[in-house]
C-alpha cells in the first residue's frame, strides 16, 4: 500500500496514467446523462440454485454484512477492455465519474480482486497514489474532496482470468469456436474490472470491447459504434442510458449469427429485439424465442410497460445451464436449445428481471428474494396467462415444498430454493390475500417508485400496507422472515337450522406448524351442498385450535379448505361428518390425538395438549407420551397431566431420564405406537 505521509500507506506503488489510454482505438465517450441520476441511498433448473447444488453454497458476500459508506456515487463508467483468448487475460482501461457526498471519503476505494494488476491510475488527469489491499483498491485523491464535487477516475490494468473465482469474466468455446462471456451475480465484477461492487449503486455505462474480427461482442443497451482496427481487431462499443449496477454489466462474444424481432409497445411505440445464438443453434432458437414479444406484451399488462423501451430486449446464448438477467441482454444457457421442448419458463423467468432485478434492484442481497422469487412467481404468471387458473395452480404446486431451509429474507444460502420458490409461494399467497386489483396495483406502484433504483423487503410490505389500508406485519413476519409453514386438520359437521331455515355448520380446524409460530392466514372454505349448489366462505385461522360456526343456504354434503391452492401450508386432512361418526362407532378405536407444542422450538418448557374422543378422562389421564432423540434413543417418559381450563397435556421440562439438560435439535414425542400413533416434533434450542 501507498505511504500517506502522517497517516502511514504500507506498500508503496507510484502510478502515473497513461495520457493516450491503454488500448488502442478506443473511442472517446460521449457525455452520460448524469443528471438523471439520483445519488445512491428457482425453480429447478435454475443456473444460480442449480450451482449452489453442485458446487457448494453461496452466502452473502463478505462485505454485505455491514456496507460502509463509499463517501461517492458513481455516475457513469466508460470501460474498455480486451480480451486475450490464448493467455486467458485481458487489458483494461476503466473511466468513473464519481459524486463526492457528505460527508467526503478522505480516499477513493474501488473493489478489485487480486488477480487484476493495477498499472496506472489519475484522478482529474493527475497521476495519484494507488494501492490495492484485501481486494480493495485505494486511490489518493491530489487533494481535498468536498460534498458536491465531480471527479474522473481512471484505472489502467491488466487482468488474469481462470478458474479461480466462482463468477466473472470467462473464455470457453462451442464447437471449436472461442466464446467470451461474463457472469457475476453477486460478487464477481472486480474480478475483471475495479468498481464498487454493491447493488445499490447505479450509473450509466460506455462499455467497449476489442475483440479479434471473428467474433461478434453483445452486451447492454445500444450498439453505438464498430471500429476495424489495425491487426485483424474490432472495437464494439455499447451504450447503456439506463441506471445499471455492476453485476448486470454484461459481455457475451463469439461467432454468433444474429436475428431480430420487434416489439410494440401499448401506446404503439416499438422496440428493437435482438437475439444472438451459436450457428448450429440458429434454427432451434429462431423458434423457441419467437414467442418473446407475447411474454413482454403479458408481463407489461400486469406489472407496466417494459422499463428499457428506449434501447432494447434481447437474448445472447451463452455456455451456462441457465440465464442471467443482463440487463436489456439476457444470457440464456445452450443447454435450453437442446432440450426436447421449448423452456419457455426460463425465458419468461428472464425477462422478468428486467422488472425485477434490473428495474428495480433489491438494495442488499439480504433481499435477493426480491429478485428471484418475483421472477420464478411470474413464471407462474406466464402459465395463468396461457392457460388460466388450472395452469396457475399446476405451476405453483410444482413449486411447493414441505420444508424451505431459512428465511426468503436473509437467506441460509443466496440462491437456494427458499429464494426462489418459497419467495414466489409468498408473493402468490399475497396475492391472494389483498385480491387482484390491489396485489398488481401494489406492484405498479412499488416499480414506480423505485424505478430504476433499488428498494429492500420493508418498502414492498409498506407498499402493499398502503394499497391494502392495513398492517401486514401478521404476514410478513412469519413467511418472509420466519421459516416453517402450517398443517392443518379440519373436522366438521351440520349443527342444525337456525329460525330463518338456514343450516349451520360448526369447523374446527387444528393447526400444526413447522416454524417458530402459528400461521395467520384466510382459508378459503367451499361447501357442496344438498341442493346442488357450492357455497364459498373464508375461514380466517391464526391459532392452534380454533371453531368456526357457518351459516350455509341449504344443508352440506361435504367441505374443502383451501381448494384452489393458495396456501403454501397442508391441509392433512378434512374429516366430514360420516367419517367421524364412523371412527366413533367403534368403540376399539376411540379418537386419541397430541396437540402441537407450544412453544416451539422451546428452551425450557414445552406444553404438548393432549385432545381426547371418545376415551372416559381417567383412561386419558394414563397415557404415556414417550420422546426420543433424532437417532431413535429414548429420552423421557412423560404421563399427562391438567393444564389450562381443566384440559390434559404433557409437560416436558427439557430434561432427559437422568435430569441431565438434552442438547439443542430435534425431537419427535410419541402417543401410542404402530398404525395408531400419534407423534410431534419438539425443537429445542
């Protein structure tokens, strides 16, 4: 690091910036619309969850923990780079234009990883002091920064790619040909360009790339210029207007043969969309993409018009089995093109970040459901818009799970299937909570004011609270940043007419869970009843044991909770009245079942109620309630005992037979054995 007089820089580096630029033929850029910037504040299949299963988890990036302030917003980048296929490196030349904030850094600090050489650096076209320490590169400034300022920063560099980092900028080929291509979701950008590397902040990009004349270069936004240059090269430079963050910079290069569509937007204005694909893979692409301008035209009726109409859409294959949501330039993975069907969800899951992930960006990756659970909902929405509601529910059954690992909101691993379809699974119960017209309203107004921006979970919820008119803490705690989901078990039976004629029936739903609390939610509830008619209710359940009395136009036949599927939690089973009637007729088979504990998980305590039918009290008051550790040994023996207003349960205070403290897990607590068991699982923490 660079000595800074009194305050010590180690590792001293001079570095003088080269006036002509490193590389040849790069062209000047032209000057960015800064002022329209404000200062910066899976579904299986899916490349991003399907490479955490094979290659190890991603978690938040190191620095996510705690974001310092950078003391700048960055404006606009003009980078050019080019790529040397042989060695595997590339020579560089970055271009910033920084606004310094209140209060000013005393220092300029970019990201860049170590494999990126720093040969010369200039801040306002003065040679200044650099060093690069922990993948941070340190720049002095020739003098005092003050709030307000403008300055132009210019790093010169060298970079060596490879196999070292998970993401970044790669060399590969397809059928002999060599391929270029970037992907950097979330942290992989230094690792061929320094940049401050966080989501939230945003500029406009000029971004060139001299490649050998074989090849085409696509990446963001406009194609503003191809220059020839000397010894078989060409410079590609892109233009992109739209704020951007760094991991949505894109650049995908090879032999590629090119075709185009358009789409027309609702007030008539069109859109050029350009699609790149390998040679031998033209034909297929031609037809799997050509239903792109349908998808674009369905998404922007639910959500508002495509956010980058002024440039473009495209799509650019790439040597990777899944996408990546550059922005105006999805890459899609060869493998798509060679499956037996067209994977329509993938591109549709694609092009939803464009609203969803590049529109609006999620602010920290603690948010990254906002994102990837948006995206997979709207594949969901693809098929509803096809298909209609048996479509709909097809596509989110395919998403459920009995059990998520962690929280959508600050996710156990970044892309795992919690992210994405359980954050899809919450967006579809949302939906069906505040109703249609409020769900995608909601939506049109949390993209508007976050346009081209960024926002994290608290400002969705506060938009949905705004356009609902009521507090929805009671939903986002426990799906969003709580884990588990309920089970029910429903009885029911008709308990005569009331005065009017009108037939009543009394619901008693019990209700389990798998999380640290209960579940609040609206059940729906639709009867068949004996004059042929189906009568629909909501049945709204928020604790463990709760009856509902209904007053039906004629008498039932039989009830479903939940039919159309809108609930991510089980319905175990609905039990009409015949099925009661029978098991109570035996008297060999009495009705003997555990309640859910309470709490749970638990660090001392746990209640575990006991509900009896059919069993004279004094028999109930014997049982035995057997627990045992996950790997089947026994640990304690409990009899049941009175609890609250008079009703059985079992007691366990967390000891096991010696009175020994049992460690932290899971643990499962036994009724019965055989067939006719009846157990619950205790967490203790």
């Amino acid at each position: 690091m660079s000595a800074r007089g009194p305050r010590g820089w180690a590792r001293l580096a001079w570095a003088l910036a080269a006036g002509a630029g490193l590389i040849a033929g790069a062209a000047a850029a032209p000057p960015s619309p800064e002022d329209a910037l404000a200062p910066s504040a899976l579904e299986p299949g899916s490349f991003k969850e399907a490479w955490e299963r094979t290659h190890g988890t991603l978690g938040l990036p190191e620095r996510e923990a705690g974001i310092e302030r950078s003391g700048y917003d960055a404006r606009h980048v003009d980078l050019t780079v080019e790529p040397h296929i042989a060695e595997a490196s590339l020579d560089g030349r970055v271009r910033w234009r920084l606004a310094i904030l209140d209060p000013p850094p005393a220092e300029i600090v970019l990201d860049a990883r170590e494999n990126l050489e720093i040969l010369a650096a200039s801040i306002d076209g003065l040679p200044v002091l650099f060093a690069v320490e922990q993948e941070r590169l340190h720049l002095a400034p020739p003098g005092p920064l003050a709030p307000g300022d403008t300055l132009e920063a210019v790093i010169e560099y060298r970079a060596q790619l490879g196999d070292s980092y998970q993401f970044g900028c790669r060399f590969t080929d397809h059928d002999g040909v060599p391929v270029v291509y970037t992907h950097c979701e979330p942290d992989g950008a230094p690792t061929w360009w320094p940049c401050q590397d966080r989501p939230d902040d945003k500029f406009t990009a000029d971004l060139s790339f001299i490649l050998p004349d074989t090849l085409i270069a696509a990446s963001n936004g406009l194609l503003a210029e191809v220059q020839d240059l000397p010894a078989g090269r060409r410079l590609y430079h892109w233009v992109e207007r739209y704020p951007i963050t760094t991991y949505l910079v894109s650049l995908v290069a090879t032999d590629f043969a090119t075709f185009d569509d358009t789409y027309t937007a609702a007030d008539g204005r069109t859109m050029p969309l350009t699609y790149f694909a390998y040679p031998p893979d033209l034909p297929r692409a031609m037809q799997d993409w050509a239903f792109t301008p349908r998808a674009i035209r369905a998404l922007a009726e639910r959500f508002g018009e495509y956010p980058f109409l002024e440039e473009k859409y495209g799509m650019a294959e790439y040597p990777v089995s899944g996408g990546m949501e550059h922005q105006t330039l999805t890459s899609l993975g060869r493998y798509f093109l060679h499956l037996e069907e067209p994977a329509d969800w993938v591109v549709v899951h694609e092009l939803a970040h464009q609203w969803w992930g590049d529109w609006v960006t999620c602010r920290t990756w603690r948010d990254i459901w906002l994102n990837e659970g948006f995206a997979t909902y709207c594949e969901a929405l693809w098929a509803e818009h096809c298909g209609g509601p048996d479509s709909l529910r097809f596509s989110m059954r395919a998403k459920r799970a009995d059990h998520f690992n962690g929280s959508c909101y600050d996710p156990i691993f970044l892309f795992n299937s919690t992210v994405y379809r359980k954050g899809a699974w919450v967006l579809h119960m949302l939906r069906h909570v505040v109703g249609d017209q409020v769900f995608f309203g909601a939506l049109r107004q949390y993209g508007a004011d976050h346009a081209y921006g960024t926002a994290v979970t608290a400002e969705l919820q506060g938009a949905f609270e705004e356009a609902w008119g009521r507090n929805l803490d009671w939903f986002f705690r426990p799906w969003v940043y709580g884990e588990g989901q309920p089970r029910y078990r429903v009885y029911w039976e008709p308990v005569g007419q009331d005065v009017t004629g009108a037939t009543r029936a009394r619901v008693e739903i019990e209700q389990e869970t798998t999380g640290p609390e209960y579940f609040t939610m609206p059940l729906d509830a639709r009867f068949w009843l004996a004059d042929g008619t189906v009568f629909d209710t909501v049945l709204w359940d928020s604790l463990p044991e709760q009856a509902f009395t209904v007053v039906l136009p004629a008498p039932p036949e039989s009830l479903a909770i939940d039919p159309d599927e809108w609930v991510l939690g089980r319905v175990l089973f609905v039990a009409d009245p015949s099925a009661v009637a029978s098991e109570e007729a035996r008297p060999s088979a009495p009705r003997i079942q555990l309640g859910s504990p309470l709490p749970n998980p638990s660090s001392s305590l746990a209640l575990v109620p006991l509900h009896c039918q059919g069993l004279p009290r004094g028999e109930a008051a014997r049982a035995t309630l057997v627990i045992f550790d996950a790997a089947g040994r026994e640990v304690r023996r409990l009899r049941s005992g009175a609890a609250a207003a008079g009703r059985l349960a079992f007691v366990w205070d967390g000891a096991d037979r010696a009175g020994h403290t049992a460690p932290p897990g899971v643990y499962f607590a036994r009724l019965g054995a055989g067939a006719g068991a009846s157990v619950r699982i205790l967490r203790v923490r």
